[in-house]
C-alpha cells in the first residue's frame, strides 16, 4: 500500500513533467499575446511523430528532441503568422480557428503515419528500471523525464527573470502598451515567444511519445490535460504552469488509482470549483 | 420585403413537409438530425450571439438529458410522457449548476465550461456501472404517448419538425422581449448596461439556464432518434460542432444555426463517403469560416442581396 | 435434424448448379452485387482496422470480385470505433449505398448499434470481428449472423488453461473497460473461480488509458499471476510498463487477450517466450489452409495477417460460399441468410460452422510468442498455438439455457 503509494507519486510528478513542457509554452503565448491556441495538443503530436521519423533515420534520441521541436517551431510561426494573427484579440474565433487547425494537422500527421500506435524509441541506456530503496523498480525513462522537465522550467525561468527579452516579456505581459512605448520590436519579440512555445510542444511530443506512445486523437487528450494545468496555474504564469502541472498529474495518478470510476471527477471536478472562486487560477493576473 | 421572406419561410416548410416522401429515409434521417443539432446550436447562440458567451460546454445538457430519457425508458420501463420531461429537467438542472460559471467572461468562460464539459464526459465514460461506459444504453423505445407512438422514423421525422417549428417561434418571442434586448445590450457593453441598473449577471445567468434547457430539449429528440446514446454525446467534439453550426449559418439569427448543422453534417456524411481526410475538411470549413466568413451564410446571404440590389441606386 | 436435411439439400442444389454450368447463373444477374464494409479506419483501432480491411481485399482479390456467377464491389465506411459514428455509417450503407448486405463492424460496442440498423431495415449484416455477447445471445435479430467469435467463447477456455495448465489460483485481472473487455476478462473468470481459483483484484482501463502506471502500482503483493485483457493502443503501452517498472522480475503476465499479430512489429525480443493469447486465430498455426493464407497476405502486404486480418478474409470466404450456393440471388435476403447458417466453412483458422443462436462453433488456439523464419518476411515475432480447445462452442461446457437464464456478463 504504501509502495503503491509511492508509486503513484512519481508517477503523478513524471506526467506533471510532460504536461509542463506542453503548458508552459501554452501559457507564454496567451500571457503575451493574449493568443489561446487549441492546436498546441495538434503540436505536440506532429512533433513527436517527426521526431519518430528523425529517431528511425538516425537513430539518435537528442537529435529527434531537437528536430520534432525546431520543426513545429517553423510550422508555429507560419500558422501564427498568416492564420492566428488575423483573429485580433477574438478568443471566440482563436478558438473555433486554431481548433479548426488542429483537425487539419491531425488529418495530416494521419495519412502520413498511419492510425498505428508509435512509440519513439528511446536510447538504450534510458530504457529498463531502476531500483528504489525498498525494492520498487521504477522505470529509468520517466525518472529522466522528470528531471529534463525540471531543467527545462529552470532553464525558462532564468531566460524570463534573468535577461533582457525575458524582463521584456515580463513587461509585455504586464501591460503591452508600455512595451510598445519603450520602442523595442514587439513583432520580432511576438515572433520569438511563439516560436519558443510552438518549440516546447514540438519537444514535448517526442518527450511524452517514448512513453504515452503517438497516435490519432491524442492530440486532443493532452491538449486537454494542458488546459486544465493552464486553468489552475493561472493564463500567462510560467510558476502558476509548474505548480499547475503538479497538481493535475498528482490528482490524476492517485484519481486513477483510488477512485478509478470517477477520475476525471476527481481531476475536474476541484478545477472546476477553483476557477469559480479564483477564475485568474492560483497565480493569474488581471487582465 | 417581408413578403418576400413571408413567401421563402411558405416555401421552405412546404418542402420540409415533402421531403419524406421525395428524398427517401437517407435524406429524411439526416434532416432530422439537422433539426436535432440546430436546435442544440440554437441553444448555444443563445449565449453565443445574444449574450457574447462562448459556452463549450452544451453537450453536457444535450448528453445528461440524453442519458436521463434512455435510461429512464430502458432500465425502469418509465413512458415517454413522464421520461421526456425528466430529462430535460435533468439538463435544466445541470444547467442551474454549471450556470454559475457565468461570474466568468471571455478567455476564462470558455476554459471553464471546457473543464466542466470534461467532467460530464469522464462521469458518463467511467461511471460505467450506471452509464454503460464506452457500450452506452442501447435499444431506446421510439416515443409514445398513452397507446399512439411514433412507429418509424418519418413519422418521427414529423414530431421534431414540429417541435422545432414552436421552439424557433418562442425563441424569436424570447430575443425580442425586454429579456433578449438585455442580453444584447450586456453584449454590446456589460459596464453601461450595470450602470443603468441592470444586475447582468443574474440576466446572463437566466439566460444560461434556459439555453441550458433548450439544450436538453435537443438531447430528447436525439435519444428518440439515435435511439441510442454513449459518452460521444457527452463529448468536447459535440460542444464545438454545435458552436461552429451556429456560426457557419449565422450566429445571432434563428434560422442560421439550422442552416449551419445542415451544412456540418451535410458535408460531414458526404465527405466521409469518398475521402478518408473529412476531418481536414472540417477544418478547412473552420478556418474559412473564422477568417472570411464570420456572419455565416446568413451573412454571405445579406452580402450578396446588398449587391444585387446596388444597380437600381442612382449613379454617381 | 432438420438442419442435417437443409444442408444435403443445398448440397443438392450446389451440384446441379454445378451439372448446369455457367448458363444457368448467366440469366439471373441484375448488376453487381454489393456489400458495405464497416471497419475503424480511422481512430483508437485504427491498425485493427487496417488489417480488416486488407484481409477482406485479399479474400476477394483472390476470388475474381466475383460470386454466384456476379460481380462483387464493396463500399468500405470508417466507424472510428464509435457506435454512434457505426449508426450512421451503416444507415448510410443501407440507405444510400443500397448494398445488399453489412459486414462488420469491428469494436464489440459498435455491434448493437449496426445489429439495430440490420434490425431496422431488414438487411442482413455477417458480423465479422465486433463480439459482443449479446448479439448471439439475449438480442439476437433475424437478420443477424456472426462470422467471427463471440467475446466469452475465448475468454472461458482461458480461464481453465490459467487454472489447469498455467497453475495459478489467485489471478489479477486487468481487463478493458467496454463490452469486449468485461465478456473476454468474467469468461475467464467464471470458468476459473468454478475451478477454483481466486480473484485478488480486478482492474478496469477505458481504452486508450495513457498511463499504465497507476495499474501497474496497484497490483496485489499476493497475486500469482496477472491475466491482461488489452486493446489497440493500450497493448504497447501495457507492455512498456510491465517492462520499465520492472514487473518481469516480479511477477507473471499472461495475456488472454494482448499481443496480437497487428502490434507485435511495434514490440521486441522481450515479448519472447510470453502468453499472447487465447484467441480463435494465431498467424503461427500449421494447417494447409492458414499457410496458403499467411503466405499470400504476407506477399501482398509484408506482414503477417493478425486475428482480424484472418477473420475478414473468412467473412469473406463464407459470403462467397453462401452466395455461390443461392445462385448469386442476394436480393432474396432469407436465402442469403439461410444459406450463411448452413454452408460449412475451412477457413484459415480451422474448420466453422454456426451454432443454433448463430454464432461460430470453432477452436480456440492459447498461444506463445515465437520468433520464427517466415518464407516471405524472415525473422518474425508470431503467435505459435501451444494448446488448441477444439470446436468450442460460445456456451462453453454450460448449458445454453442455463447460461441464458443467467444473463450477460456484467461489471
């Protein structure tokens, strides 16, 4: 009991991972460019499949991260541009837009993968268990996927608390018009940011494809997840994604296990309580 | 003009009328879920084009109600007279809960009537116990009243072009009373309309519930139809789909969210018969509808007599 | 007895045919024949459904697209494995297409749906793959005859081969959560706990369940073996996490119903030497038949046929044998019916014939995961059947009554 308690914590704190990587580009775009984007689940799976296609090519693992996510990246700045980009600040049409999008890439990524089941083959060395105090094994894969999860919020929070386009952001987030004001590039910065987003989600597709596996419709059910850790981080707060994916993947682990029936009550159903008493989640700004 | 329209509305239910007997069951059984998911888009442009509220979370009404009628009618053999209202009171309830989600505007609105539509959906897709989970309740009765029933789906076909006929006549009664003139006027700008006195969140609220009532109407001519009913019902998918029906006809206008569910479903059932990538067509309609024709056909439909009748104006 | 008499009399009919020739049938034709196809084209079984599809074409390639002296077209329709997509699809088929019959639908819930249409329209539907138990039990529909295997007729040999052969008394369950899942995992139940065995725990997962974690950390310290019941993409998924939490080292999973032919590619050498299945089919049986079978579905397509695959290609099989014997008449729909209860059918996965609730009475094949030398593909993972139950019938060892009288397995 208490091993399977244990169990499921990590497991809980290895989904939150993923779903960090997913959200926090999610949340970015919307704090800065007020952009809600229903094709982010679309991204993440067309990026794990081109990482597929790159890990079978080459055989390398990294290189698979970095080209499932360099790609999307590409592909997230042409849909910005020509296609979000026209929707104004109309979170109605965003949505009905970019969800429109996301049927479009899922038919896509369909007729050039197939409706098989994919796993991205992980390297060698992260693949098999590891053995925790009081023999629980643990699978290698998801003990380095919290970590690379861990680094990679490291690694955004110090590009926006510790350099200039970071305070920039910051600053855009707060209130755009004085960032207009101090005479900086806002599109270059708009470019940059959706760039980086559309990256985390690529990144994140191969990351969570080694392990959930690639196929269709599952675009939507991350996309989900994702939203949900949004919600209860609250839209545009980078801390608010990561404290937000730890409570959806610790609700959801021990939601399936305890009460298997009503799981998605039990991820929900707080959620849905908590935006009716903070609608800003943990963390949000007024805006 | 209103003649003119007088005339049309004549024609169209004229040809409602026939259709049965010149199109066959195909076409007979699609119009019917035309009415079917133009009502329950009509119930989302109550919000939508009234009141300014994307609500993504109509299928839990439409389903809840669903559910209600089937297992109603399946599992404890309750008639039709007592099934039917409780399961609109079941969606109507439904809605009185999650109603309070309109202390929420923009951004935030459609997140948490996402979340909440997700409960729904994970209650009936779990909770297989009592829903049936994936399986759902099969073998639905069609409706009966006393001994007379529906026996075939013409003659349902008849029932819910009646239903609908009063629900779009109420409905225009509903948008120009005092009540839907409010609605509007918190759309146009909620700040001036508190100013004068109006509490808008209990209008948005009531407006809320009835919409999620109207919903629930649609979900009962659903079972009765599909005779059938499993989580899908329940699902985001469905929620979407009947935002976007209301929008692709013309959100704001009665008749616009039943031409749009007539075009969705229309192209969803022809597409998919020669094309395997229907739902990159979905899409495509989607982005073409967000980016060149956000008033919808109506809209196209207004465009297009503007211009027709530009030759008669004076030169310049 | 009275269908030992309608058999020699159609065998009868077939050998005058025969004496006739060809100038008999020349005159009866009105156009094609043409029959819809219901399969998960897109969606959660979407490889399943791949496999249905392609087994299908092969049959038909293979026959000339011909049958009681017609030619035959089909209308393929994609259900998504979702009833209510299956509803609509199959009142298109039906009412739009005009075919003369259905064949499918492939997920066990789609089954009730497309029988209502059948029920609806009086067009008979061969129901290939979908096995829920029902359609051959409590609701069966005139026009209604299944092809493939009903969901509990695998699951109840299953459960003895765990109690008898496998040795095992205190059993895990981890089953799907939807039709197929529930009659496969309590068939095996009922036949195991009526030997004797116990139940430490059972575990439910609604298909497409992303992480297999939760349930593998909530498997009983006390459990002697574990029975897994998995579907489309769960399969993999299951099979990564027994690995990677390092379950192989703790305990024994066997697969009642898992590690088919379709997912076997996407797995490696540590599938080796485990319990696959306990299924109607296994691509590694060595009958003349399922060789042929195999041989040419593996030169068409570079794979070897799973279950589906093999269950399409014999829907197939017996359509045309039931056709050939009415002359090609399919528009008398009673005939055609009457004719897919009687023909006797060497298919692939062995010798078939209906039941008198119209489902298959056929072997059941427990399987091992081998790799072996293919002619075609070479080195390849495959089901080789390591005990076959012989013409088991959907009731197993119970009553038919009796089994009815107690009604569907439920959750």
């Amino acid at each position: 009991m208490l091993t399977s308690a244990i169990l499921q914590a990590i497991n809980g704190v290895s989904l939150a991972a993923l779903l960090f990587l997913l959200a926090s580009g999610f949340t970015l775009s919307f704090g800065l460019m007020r952009v809600v984007n229903m094709a982010h689940g679309a991204y993440y799976l067309l990026g794990g499949y081109i990482g597929l296609s790159v890990a079978q090519k080459t055989g390398s693992f990294a290189l698979a991260i970095v080209a499932g996510g360099a790609a999307i990246a590409v592909l997230g700045y042409f849909i910005d541009h020509f296609l979000i980009r026209r929707t104004g600040e109309n979170h109605l049409a965003q949505v009905l837009l970019t969800v429109g999008v996301a049927f479009v890439l899922g038919d896509v990524a369909l007729a050039i993968w197939g409706g098989d089941n994919l796993m991205v083959p992980a390297p060698k060395f992260l693949k098999g268990s590891v053995v925790l105090p009081g023999d629980v094994y643990y699978p290698m894969y998801r003990l380095v996927m919290i970590f690379f999860g861990v680094f990679v919020g490291v690694v955004l929070w110090l590009l926006y608390k510790k350099t200039q386009i970071g305070a920039v952001v910051r600053a855009g987030v707060d209130d755009r018009e004085q960032v207009n004001a101090t005479g900086i590039n806002v599109d270059l910065l708009f470019v940059m940011v959706s760039a980086l987003a559309s990256f985390l989600a690529g990144m994140a597709g191969v990351v969570g494809g080694a392990f959930l596996t690639l196929y269709p419709g599952a675009e939507w059910e991350i996309l989900v997840y994702a939203l949900v850790v949004v919600i209860v981080g609250g839209l545009g707060s980078l801390g608010g994604a990561m404290i937000g994916a730890l409570v959806v993947g610790l609700l959801d682990a021990y939601g399936r296990w305890l009460l298997p029936e009503f799981s998605y009550f039990v991820l929900f159903g707080p959620i849905a309580l908590l935006m009716l008493f903070r609608p800003r989640g943990l963390f949000g700004k007024e805006h | 003009m209103d003649r003119g329209r007088l005339a049309l509305s004549l024609i169209a239910l004229a040809a409602a009328l026939a259709l049965p007997f010149v199109a066959g069951p195909f076409w007979t059984g699609l119009a019917t879920q035309m009415y079917i998911f133009g009502l329950l888009a009509l119930s989302v442009d109550l919000l939508l084009g009234h009141a300014g509220l994307f609500s993504l979370t109509h299928a839990s009404f439409f389903a809840v109600s669903a559910y209600t009628v089937a297992i109603l009618q399946v599992r404890y053999a309750v008639p039709t007279t007592l099934a039917a209202p409780a399961g609109i009171l079941a969606g109507t309830l439904l809605a009185a809960v999650f109603g309070i989600s309109v202390r929420t505007r923009g951004v935030y609105f459609i997140l948490i009537t996402i979340a909440l539509g997700y409960v729904v959906w994970g209650v009936a897709h779990r909770w297989s116990s009592f829903t049936g989970g994936d399986n759902g309740v099969t073998n639905v009765p069609f409706p009966a009243i006393g001994g007379v029933g529906i026996t075939s789906h013409t003659q349902y076909y008849y029932l819910v072009l009646a239903v609908i006929l009063l629900c779009a006549l109420g409905y225009r009664v509903l948008i120009r009373s005092p009540f839907g003139l409010g609605l509007r006027g918190i759309k146009a700008s909620e700040t001036r309309m508190q100013s004068l006195g109006y509490r808008t969140s209990a209008h948005l609220y009531a407006a809320f519930v009835l919409s999620g009532a109207l919903a629930s109407l649609a979900g009962v001519l659903y079972v009765y139809y599909n005779r059938f009913v499993n989580p899908v019902a329940s699902s985001f998918p469905i929620s979407v789909e009947a935002a976007l029906m209301a929008i692709v006809g013309g959100s704001g206008t009665i008749i616009g969210p039943f031409l749009g569910a007539g075009v969705v479903l229309g192209l969803r059932n022809w597409v998919s018969s020669f094309f395997e990538m229907h739902h990159a067509i979905m899409g495509a309609v989607f982005i073409a509808t967000v980016l060149w024709a956000p008033d919808g056909l109506v809209g196209i439909a207004a465009r297009l007599r503007a211009r027709f009748s530009r030759p008669k104006e004076p030169g310049p | 007895m009275n269908r030992l008499k309608k058999n020699v009399s159609l065998h009868g009919a077939v050998a005058l045919l025969a004496a006739l020739g060809m100038s008999a049938v020349a005159h009866a034709q009105t156009g094609p024949i043409k029959i819809g196809v219901l399969a998960p084209v897109t969606g959660p079984l979407a490889t399943p459904g791949k496999d249905m599809v392609e087994g299908w074409k092969l049959f038909w390639e293979q026959a000339g697209h011909t049958a009681g002296g017609r030619k035959v077209e089909y209308v393929i329709a994609d259900t998504t494995c979702n009833p209510d997509q299956a509803l609509t699809q199959a009142r298109r088929l039906v009412h739009q297409e005009k075919v003369h019959f259905l064949v499918g639908p492939l997920c066990g819930h789609e089954g009730p749906a497309v029988a209502q249409v059948s029920k609806e329209t009086g067009v008979p539907l061969v129901m290939d793959a979908a096995g829920a138990d029902t359609i051959t039990k409590w609701s069966r529909t005139p026009s209604v005859v299944r092809t493939a295997v009903s969901a509990s007729q695998i699951g109840h040999p299953w459960g003895e081969y765990m109690y008898k052969e496998l040795g095992l008394r205190n059993v895990t369950f981890i089953g799907q959560d939807y039709t197929w899942g529930h009659e496969v995992t309590l068939g095996a139940v009922r036949s195991f706990t009526a030997l004797g065995g116990k139940v430490a725990k059972m575990i439910w997962n609604p298909i497409g369940t992303k992480d297999y974690g939760p349930t593998i950390a909530g498997i009983p310290e006390d459990t002697d073996g574990v029975s897994a019941v998995v579907v489309g993409a769960d399969r993999v998924r299951l099979f990564e996490a027994w690995f990677n939490f390092g379950m192989d080292r703790k305990k024994k999973i066997y697969g009642g119903y898992w590690l088919h032919q379709d997912v076997l590619p996407q797995m490696d050498d540590r599938a080796i030497g485990l319990i696959g299945n306990s299924l109607n089919y296994a691509a590694g049986l060595q009958t003349p038949e399922n060789i042929a079978f195999t041989t040419a579905f593996a030169k068409a397509y570079k794979r070897l046929p799973s279950w589906f695959g093999e269950s399409a290609y014999t829907a197939g099989l017996w359509t045309k044998a039931a056709i050939d014997s009415i002359n090609g008449k399919v528009e008398d729909r009673d005939a055609f019916l009457k004719a897919m209860r009687t023909v006797s059918v060497k298919a692939p996965r062995g010798p078939l014939k209906l039941d008198a609730y119209d489902n298959p009475i056929q072997n059941v094949y427990v399987s091992k995961i081998q790799k072996i030398k293919h002619p075609v593909l070479g080195d390849i993972l495959t089901n080789v059947p390591v005990k076959t139950y012989e013409g088991v019938s959907q009731f197993w060892t119970f009553d038919p009554k009796d089994f009815l009288a107690r009604g569907p397995y439920k959750r």
